[in-house]
C-alpha cells in the first residue's frame, strides 16, 4: 500500500473504533527509513502526529511529516477527525496539503463512514481525492471487521486510480491481537494492482504485494512504543523494505 496509507496506521481504525473512558491527548514523534532495491536511493521520513479523544468517541487528529523519496524532498501536514452520528455510526474527514508536492499530492482530502451493525462486528467505506500537478487521482475502499475477544479480523478493497484511467484494485487483510489496554500486535497482507506518484511527473500502475507487521507496547504509565516493518514489491520496479519507529506520550 502506499506510504501515506502506512502511516496514518499510527492513529490507525483499530483504535478509533473503540469506546474511551476519558478524554486524553498523546503526541507520537518517529521516522521511518526504507531501502529499495535495483540500486534506486533510500526513502527517509520523520514525523509528528497529535491525537485528541474527546468524550462521546469524538476523536481529533493531525501531524506533519517531512519525507524524502527519489531525492527529492517534500513536507505535508494533515488533519481529520472521527465525529459520532450516532452510537454505531461514526462519519471521519480528513485533509492534507503540502506546499512542495514534489511526491506528495498537493492536497487530498478523505470522506469516510463507519458502520457497527451489531457488536463486534464493524463495515466502513471511504473516498478519497488527490491532487498532483501531473493529475488528480480517486481511491474509494469498502472494508469490513470483526472482533473476537481481543482478536481483530478485518478486510479491506480498495480500488482507484489517475482520473482518465483504468480503475485498478487491491486488497488487504489484517490480524490484530491485543494484549493491553495500549498495547497490540498485527500483521497485514496486501495484493492487487495500485498506482503511485513517481516523482516524475507521472503515475505508476503496477502490480503490488505488501507484508507488513506493527505493534505498539507500553513502555511506562504514558509512554509507549510504536512500530512497523514490512515489505512490498512494486511490480518489476523494486522491492522497498522498511522499518519505522515512534514514541508515544499520554497527557
């Protein structure tokens, strides 16, 4: 899956789904490094994500980050919110700009719904619009979970591309176990044809698979550690490997 998916799995669905008792804030500060191969220059980022849990579920995030892809290097900030419509059903928007966008879209904006239609069980659907200076692009997805003790099962369509373009499809599937009230495990696996920005003025189609592992582990009463490694394989382009490391406080 694309970076910009990856990362926003730090403020991820898993968590937002969930009731809180109380309202906290947490700052997450990290950065990631991937390594491609065919001799093609190493990706860099760092990032800061604040997150705020209000009562009711309301839930309001942002970040920056500044990244560096095909050595050219870009900055974008962000910012969304999950608001409650009702108790099973939650609606999120979300917005990012970037005043390089050399790599990263412009700006992009996400509409998404959450459904629970009975207990443990949760369906979600989102849109989003980017836009670069090659193009704009569109990627909707329609997802599904299920919770069973402190497993999480969930599968995810996305299907998208450059406006003009065919449509190309993916699709993902994750595990989460969870073995604290801050502290989890997962692995996703993704397959499919997705397109991304090469840098260079143009989209990329190709045919992607991605492994990729998180977790997040309490490290003090408001301190913890998150982090995820995986690896995807873009096509006949390369093959990126990638590690990425945040610490987390509580206020």
């Amino acid at each position: 899956m694309r970076y910009a998916a990856l990362l926003i799995l730090a403020i991820s669905l898993p968590a937002l789904a969930q009731t809180v008792p109380a309202p906290r804030t947490e700052i997450e500060v990290g950065a990631a490094h991937e390594t491609l191969s065919k001799g093609l220059p190493d990706w860099r980022s760092r990032y800061l994500l604040l997150e705020h849990r209000g009562p009711e579920r309301r839930v309001f995030y942002g970040g920056w980050r500044d990244t560096e892809r095909y050595r050219l290097r870009d900055e974008e900030v962000h910012g969304g919110a999950w608001l409650p419509l009702s108790p099973a059903l939650q609606v999120q928007i979300e917005a990012s700009a970037s005043g390089s966008h050399r790599v990263l879209a412009r700006n992009s904006g996400l509409l998404g719904v959450q459904f629970e239609p009975a207990s443990g069980w949760g369906l979600a659907a989102g849109w989003r619009r980017s836009h670069y200076d090659a193009g704009n692009t569109r990627v909707i997805h329609l997802g599904a979970e299920r919770y069973v003790g402190n497993e999480r099962f969930a599968y995810t369509l996305y299907a998208g591309g450059p406006d003009g373009a065919a449509t190309a499809s993916s699709q993902r599937l994750q595990w989460n176990h969870y073995y604290g009230e801050r502290d989890w495990i997962g692995i996703s696996i993704a397959d499919g044809r997705e397109t991304e920005h090469g840098g260079a003025g143009s989209f990329l189609t190709s045919r992607v698979s991605n492994l990729t592992l998180t977790g997040r582990h309490q490290l003090a009463r408001a301190w913890s550690l998150a982090w995820e490694a995986g690896r995807q394989r873009q096509g006949d382009l390369y093959t990126r490997d990638g590690l990425r490391l945040g610490l987390r406080h509580e206020f």
